[in-house]
C-alpha cells in the first residue's frame, strides 16, 4: 500500500465524522446499540466496546500553580469502527485519534495523533488499565489512580491523578439520551480526581494541582440526523457539588439533558428542558464565532450562573475542528469547569 493510500484508508472514517458533526448522526447498520438496562462490568467496561462504531476515554482537569494561574488540560484517546467487529494486524477495522491540549491565561496548545488498531501503536487495555496512543499513555491498575502523560511541539504534561469518589451513570442508569427521536450512549464519569504534576511550558515547567474529570462513552448513532453539534458542560463548584450538562443542537430545536452530582456522589438525572443554557458573548476564533460566555440556570437545583472561558481563543485546530477549554463559574454558585463545543 503507498504512502498515500494508507492515509487516506486511515483518514475515511475520521472524514466521514465530519458529516452532521463527526457523522455521529449517520447510519448505524449492522453495529450493537444502546438499550436501556445495560449491566455495567467493571473492569471490562473500561476497555473498548469494537462491536460499537464510535467510543471515547476523555479526561480533562482544572489546574493553577502556586501563583494562583489557572489552566486546563485534555487528554482524549477516540476509537472509531469500520465496521464492528476486532481483527489482528492491519486487517483490524479499528482507528484511533488521540488529542492533547494545555491552555494557560495566555494560550492555548494542542497535538493531534492518529493510528490505525491491530498494531499496538494505539489501544486500550481494561486491566490492568492502560489507553494510549505513540508514547501518550493514561495508566494505572484501575481508573482510581493514573498516570497521565502526553506532549505536543510546545507543550507536554506529566500529571498523576487520584480518584475521591465513587463513578458516576447519566441519564437512565448510564444510559444517556440524545435526542427526541431516541438516539443514545452509554456514559459515565469519574469526576473526584484529585491531580498534581508538571506541565511543560515553551518558557518554563510549572507544578500544578486541581481537579480532574473523566468521561467514557460509547454508542454508534448518538445524534439524529438533524442534530449538527453540541455544547457540553462539567462544572465543579465550590460547595462540592457537581454538574454535568449538555446541548445538543438541531434543526427541530436543541435537546438538553444534566446530571446533578452531590459530594458524597449521590446523582440526580435531570431531563431534556431541566437546564437552560443561553449564550451571552461571542469570541471570533478560526473564522467562526464561538460563545465563550454563558449563563446556566435550573430553578430546580437553584442553580443561576454565568461561565466564561479562561482562553477564549481555546480553539481545537485539529483534523475534526471544535472548541474546548476550562472554565470559571459566577453567580448562585462558584467554582471552575470545562466546556466543549462542536459543529461551529
């Protein structure tokens, strides 16, 4: 096979992501999808699901050095199918993405890699725990503590990362709708990190403390076809208290779902409606025009808040283009978090 002929066959699926945001609305033929009533097994479950078309390990952290700086990182390692089924060697029909980023005050830093399955370049093990991709790894025996590592042209991190608490289900029991028409995921968070660990900075290494959060997430059709992308919120206030949102935009209207989180890890599901989620302010980034200041609300929780982007300009430049950041909350409650938003 030529140079160009394998990028282009390690590329098509990451390409056809790019339909409806990341093809997530596509055809789904003959891949396993989500029902209610899943039995979540652990250890398997943190390892891949090749049987479902698209999965993601999506860590992110709130940091800040002795200074009082704040800055955010990501690690995220995705895995995309052919068609679903495993293979050895080049016949696996597995590919995988990962992306790396650190945003200071000032900056914002990210790397992209991409392998195809079956030749240990990139993957997943469930137990003991290890996803990674070249020399990125996130690793540990379980998800309760991890090794974090991954670097870029002008960046790097080496973080270590301890588990508070106990993991989190959305939705039904970790079965997370996505739209009116019914489409869904499996997902669920570890959201107690405790982090520490250097990162490393084009002037300077920096130590650094804060709080990290990881979703997992599977499915093969998590959006409806009209759906063109989302807005996704994880926010850790000050009173330990926790909220996990999201906005799915469509063309029939947005679909929003929340999960309230206590500190002793406690969930309440919060359905489509429970959570307004409003755009206050605009930043011009990548030639689009991307909210980096919101305002929350659900007078259900008492929650009446505003957020705004640490970097505004935290724009993903990658091969699927996106926006992603940390976060600082105001209002009824404070605290810092990270927001993601797609198909801008």
């Amino acid at each position: 096979m030529n140079v160009r002929a394998f990028i282009l066959f390690v590329l098509l699926p990451i390409a056809s992501w790019a339909q409806g945001y990341a093809g997530l609305g596509g055809s789904a033929e003959g891949f396993d999808r989500p029902v209610p009533g899943y039995s979540f097994e652990f250890p398997r479950d943190h390892g891949p699901h090749p049987t479902y078309r698209i999965e993601w390990w999506y860590l992110t952290a709130n940091l800040r050095d002795a200074d009082g700086s704040d800055y955010g990182i990501q690690w995220t390692l995705f895995r995309s199918a052919l068609k679903p089924s495993e293979a050895d060697g080049w016949q696996s029909p597995q590919i995988w993405m990962g992306h790396a980023a650190v945003t200071t005050p000032d900056a914002h830093y990210f790397a992209e890699r991409l392998s195809r399955g079956g030749v240990g370049q990139a993957g997943v093990t469930a137990h003991p725990f290890e996803a990674w991709i070249d020399e990125w790894h996130m690793r540990g025996g379980d998800l309760d503590t991890l090794n974090l590592t991954a670097n870029g042209v002008d960046f790097g991190y080496d973080l270590q990362l301890q588990a508070q608490g106990s993991l989190v289900f959305h939705g039904d029991a970790g079965y997370s709708v996505k739209s009116a028409d019914g489409q869904a995921s499996y997902y669920y968070s570890q959201p107690f990190y405790t982090v520490e660990g250097i990162l490393h900075l084009p002037d300077q290494d920096v130590e650094v403390t804060g709080q990290g959060w990881l979703d997992r997430e599977w499915s093969s059709q998590p959006l409806a076809e009209d759906q063109s992308g989302w807005d996704w919120f994880s926010l850790s206030f000050d009173s330990g208290d926790k909220l996990m949102a999201f906005r799915l935009r469509g063309d029939r209207g947005d679909y929003t779902a929340a999960t309230w989180i206590e500190p002793d890890g406690t969930v309440t599901p919060l359905p489509d409606g429970s959570v307004k989620l409003k755009p206050l302010e605009t930043t011009s980034v990548a030639q689009r025009n991307v909210p980096t200041r919101w305002h929350l609300s659900s007078p259900e929780l008492g929650v009446d808040i505003d957020v705004i982007a640490v970097t505004p300009k935290a724009w993903m430049g990658t091969r699927f283009e996106y926006w992603e950041g940390p976060i600082t909350i105001s209002g009824s409650h404070t605290g810092r978090g990270y927001l993601e938003m797609t198909g801008y």
